[in-house]
C-alpha cells in the first residue's frame, strides 16, 4: 500500500499510519481524522477536517482528484536509504537485520 507515496504527494505533515481501516492520517492522540481506504475512497473521521488547515488541504486535494489517489494508494513504495538494525541478547551482539 503506498503510504509513503500518498504522504509525499499531498506534503502531509501529520503522522501517516497504516492499520486495518486502511491508511490513516491524524496525530498522537487520534489516529484516524482522514481515513483512506485500500480501494482508495477517503473518508473523514468521526471528529472532522474542519478544524485544522492542513487536514481540510489534504481532503479537499484528495477528493478533488480521486484517480490520482487512487494511483498513489496502488503504488509500491520504495525507501531511499536503509538503517543498520543491530539486537543484543544480554552482552552478545546477533546478527545485523
């Protein structure tokens, strides 16, 4: 699901999340202001854009051109750098992932 696509397209300064609903877009304390479906159908949240500026921006931009968000939640995303993972097991350092 292309989640980071979708957060880079509409320039989404809030946290971006993936769960069972779909991708969610909201903050630390709720989750799910502007849901968007797997099939690309964005919904707002029980609590509404209304309030914040940037919320609106996103619906009214995804709304407006549905195909496009359609296209962005089909793309694959892909990640420019990678990040060395190292695990401990009390003092013996494993494998890196």
């Amino acid at each position: 699901m292309g989640w980071k696509a979708v957060k880079d397209y509409y320039k989404i300064g809030h946290i971006v999340q993936v769960t069972p609903k779909g991708i969610c877009i909201g903050s630390g304390y709720i989750n799910d202001l502007i849901v968007i479906s797997p099939d690309g159908e964005v919904h707002e949240g029980e609590l509404g854009v209304s309030g914040n500026a940037d919320l609106a921006r996103y619906y009214a931009e995804m709304t407006d051109d549905k195909p496009k968000l359609r296209e962005l939640v089909a793309a694959q995303d892909s990640f420019a750098a990678s990040i060395p993972v190292y695990t401990f097991h009390g003092s013996d350092r494993l494998a890196r992932k």
